[in-house]
C-alpha cells in the first residue's frame, strides 16, 4: 500500500520524536515518585522537569500545573462550584460556557445542569460577548468555560475580550486551550484566563496525560475529583503517570520552541488546500474561511455560516451540499486519506456537529460536513494526495446527482 496521509491531527497527534526519547527513558526509571530513595527521586525529577516545561508553554509557574488523565478530567477538575480564590470562598452558583464547547466542558463538571448555562455564538462561531455580559450580570462569583480554539472549525474564541467581562463581574474564567496550544500563543496572562486546561496527546506527547493549570497561586481546588494518596499537593491522587507525564514535557518543550515555523508551515499548506478545494468544487462551503465570502447564502437556515474569522492555521472543516460526511470520510480512506466527519466522537458513530448547529447552519450542509487537520509533518504530497481524492469524489458526487436528475 503506497505511504498514508495521516491529516486529523485535532483528533490525535503523532508522538513527537522528543516525546518519544522522553517516554522510553522514563520506562527505564523503576522508582514511584513519591518514594525518597534514589530510584524514587530520579523519577520524581522527571515529573518535576515536565511540570516546569508544560508550565513554560503556557506562561505559568511550574506549581500551578496539576496533571491529570486527560483534557477531559482536567476540565471535569475545573468545573466544579467549590472553586476558591483567596479573596473568595462562597460556591459559585452558576456555569456559563459556549454553546461550541468540547463534550468534556459540555457535561458541566459538577455543576448541576439547572446550574448550567450555554451561551450563543455567531454564524462566524464566535462566542456572543454581549450575551455572555447579558448572562452573568446578575450572577454572583459566575464560573465561565470557552474555549480557546474549536475543535472542529478551529475558530479562534475572543478570550481576552471574555475574560475583562467575567473579571468586571467578579467571576473566574476557565479556557480549554486542548487544541490551541503549539497553534496559536496561548499565555495565561495575555489571555486572562485563570484556569487553563492541556492534553498532551494533542501536542504530540502519548495519549493519557493531560494538565489543568492555576494562573495565581490563590486558585484553590478544595474538591479533588480523585481521592486518596495526596499526589498532586492532593490535588489528584494516584501514582502519576511518570512516562506520560515525561513525554507531555518534552513535547511542551519543543512546541514551545517550535510554534512560529510550525503555525507558518501548517498556515501555507492550509491555504494551499483551500484554495485547492475552492478550485474542484467552486460550491464548497469552508467554515469561517478568511477570504471574506459568505458562503451561506442559499446553504444556510436565514444564516451565513462566518465571514472570515481567525482560525487556527491547521484546520478546515468543509462541506457540499448532497455529500454525506460518512461516505467522504470512507472515501478519503480509501484513497489513503484520514480526515474525520466534524468532531470525532468515541463511539465511533457520527453525531450531527453541535458547533455548526450553534452556527445556525443548515441541516443538509452539517450532514456533509468533513475536518482535515494538518500537523508539523504534513507535505506537500499529502495535501496533493487529499486534492485528487477530493477531485475523484467531487466527481462521483456529481455523476450521481446527475443520475438522480435523469
Ligand atoms: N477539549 C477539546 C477542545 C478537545 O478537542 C478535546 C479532545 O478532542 C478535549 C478537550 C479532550 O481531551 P482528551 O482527549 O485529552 O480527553
């Protein structure tokens, strides 16, 4: 079989070489890092390494970051209403997040779900400000999920504006950075953002790993999700995951180090398949495409589907309308390809994306909707590969329409 060209990399990323010596050396250390003998010293260090470089990534101090499984646990960890700062130590009543929120910010923690509340966001797929300061007004101590970067359009979220709202009402704002971090600069302090939360897999690190980071030390957490030993500064108990852990360093460390010449390469290849795509199937839809054409038009339910917004440099999530997600996808396989169908969903089964309904876009047009997801090693050749396959595609597409029509 001629070579695969791996392009969901929201999905997953491949292990980063760095990643990978980092993990196999910390096989090679026998000792639990809560031991004090040497062999349980040697593998504290290395957690310890990993925490000051995950903290570097992001602009924080190295005791502010408390591992975890998962993107998914660390915003699980986030989201609860026992959250404290110093100044601050009543429960906060009330979840807001983005109606494009990961499923892992979408279950609401331990918020209840009368506790919760979704915020709208635009045809673009940016978050209504004016709704989320309409919102949390009357709300004392509000507790706000957005994300940094969706995880299917790859829109860029206005953090910063967000986070003056929640901080002019005295609340706390909590970013899932999973699929921005590396892509975009992402520094707790630039952004506002109190409470950040990583996955490693995401950043080219093994998958199970993951970091929820404090940006002040008056942050308390006096809820752990995970009871029991007091690893963590009892933040997350259980023996941590010393290789996992080691590699999510080393991969934080070399995307810290590498993320102009990354977001540049993976930003020409983008555009280059954009415009590839525009070239085949001059009806394509891309969502939140920066060329300043409002593709809704005639496609959408009385909505466009985004002007040209910020987005991440590595994804495009598109459609054509009488295509089906699922077929795309298989066909794209076949052809070599890996591409998803909107959010990659763990059961395997293609849900209809909740981001493009948030968007206001219409059902037919969410039913055909198909993610690529570039990485520091996608080529030439692969954006090349996915054009032909798209060119095959487009074509049957329209042989078949054209059959129905006769
Ligand atoms: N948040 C976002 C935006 C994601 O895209 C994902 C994974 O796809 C997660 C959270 C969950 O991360 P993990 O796979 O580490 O649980």
């Amino acid at each position: 079989m001629s070579q695969r060209s791996y392009l969901d990399w929201n999905a997953t990323a491949p292990m980063r070489e760095e990643a990978k010596s980092a993990f196999a050396g910390a096989l090679a250390v026998a000792g639990n890092p809560s031991s004090v003998h040497a062999e349980g010293r040697a593998a504290r260090r290395l957690v310890e390494t990993a925490r000051e470089q995950v903290a570097a990534l992001v602009g924080a101090q190295p005791g502010d970051v408390v591992f975890t499984s998962s993107g998914t646990e660390a915003n699980m960890l986030a989201l609860t209403p026992a959250i404290q700062t110093a100044g601050e130590r009543q429960p906060r009543s009330r979840l807001f997040l983005s109606a494009i929120e990961h499923a892992s910010v979408r279950a609401g923690g331990r918020f209840a779900p009368e506790a919760t509340e979704e915020l709208p966001v635009g045809p673009d797929g940016r978050l209504d400000l004016g709704a989320l300061a309409a919102a949390i007004a009357k709300t004392p101590r509000p507790l706000v999920s957005l994300m940094l970067a969706n995880n299917e359009t790859g829109v860029v979220q206005p953090v910063v504006e967000a986070a003056a709202i929640v901080h002019a009402a005295g609340g706390l704002l909590h970013v899932d950075a999973v699929q921005a971090v590396g892509r975009i600069a992402c520094d707790m302090g630039a952004l506002g953002a109190d409470l950040l939360t990583l996955s490693a897999h995401k950043i080219g690190a093994a998958k199970g790993a993951g970091g929820l980071i404090r940006a002040r030390e008056d942050i308390h957490f006096p809820e752990p999700l995970i009871r029991g030993g007091g690893q963590e500064r009892g933040r997350r108990a259980g023996t941590e995951n010393v290789a996992g852990i080691a590699a999510f360093g080393a991969a934080a460390a070399a995307a810290r180090s590498s993320r102009h010449a990354e977001a540049a390469h993976m930003a020409a290849l983008r555009d280059r398949l954009e415009a590839g795509l525009q070239t085949i199937s001059p009806r394509v839809v891309i969502f939140g495409n920066a060329h300043g054409v409002d593709h809704g038009a005639g496609h959408g339910a009385g909505h466009g589907v985004g002007r040209g917004v910020e987005r991440l440099p590595n994804t495009t999530l598109f459609a054509l309308e009488g295509m089906k997600a699922e077929t795309a996808v298989i066909s794209f396989d076949l052809e070599g390809v890996a591409v998803s169908s909107g959010a990659a969903c763990s059961s395997g089964k293609v849900q209809p994306s909740h981001v493009l309904a948030a968007m206001g876009v219409s059902v037919p047009l969410r039913r055909g909707a198909v993610r690529v997801s570039l990485g520091w090693s996608t080529t030439l050749a692969d954006i090349e590969k996915f054009l032909g396959a798209w060119r095959k595609l487009v074509s049957a597409l329209s042989k078949e329409q054209r059959g129905i029509a006769a």
